[in-house]
C-alpha cells in the first residue's frame, strides 16, 4: 500500500499509472508494479533463499503456496537442489555429487 506524505491511501490506478510514466521516462519496457514483486521473489529463490524467508517477505499465508508458484520460474534451483542432496547421500563434495547426478539424469 501507498501512502500520501498525510497518511492518506493513494488510490492503486494511480500508483501503476505513476511506475508506468516513469519507467517510460526511464526508456524502460511497459512494466507492472506486481511484476518487481514476482522478479523479487524469483532472484530470491534463484540466489539460494530460503522457501520460509521468500514466503514471509511476500506475505503470503503459506510457503507451499509461495514454492508452487515460483520455484518452477528457475529450472536451475531444482537442479541446485538436486545437486546437493546427490551430494549429501553419496558423501561427496559438491563436484562428485554433480557427476553422480548427471550419471543418473542422463
């Protein structure tokens, strides 16, 4: 939510209308306010934040709800996360593990 400098609730229109202008002004692509919040959410995730972290940032009620919609954006975190658990079971550094995975992706 925005805020006037009294306290006083800008109306949403506006607010996008705003981020519209002057991303134009800006020489920028047409772009959504909503949109920085799903790019956020994405960097985040990609980066190596935790579910729990991204979840209580975006507000939402649950991270199962915040998983199902962003972690399939980045195909990489699920291969990260593949990578590390091969690693974990077969007691390996991060190199082997990624070769065993491989192995077995393949």
């Amino acid at each position: 939510m925005f805020t006037q400098s009294d306290g006083d609730r800008l109306h949403p229109q506006h607010v996008s209308d705003q981020f519209l202008w002057l991303a134009y002004l800006a020489g920028l692509p047409p772009i959504r306010l909503h949109d920085l919040r799903h790019g956020a959410a994405s960097l985040m995730l990609a980066a190596g934040v935790e579910i729990k972290v991204v979840q209580e940032t975006l507000g939402h009620t649950s991270s199962a709800f915040t998983a199902d919609t962003y972690t399939s954006v980045f195909p990489q975190v699920a291969m990260a996360a593949a990578e590390k658990t091969a690693a974990l079971l077969l007691g390996d550094d991060d190199q082997e593990g990624r070769s065993a995975l491989r192995h077995l992706h393949a």
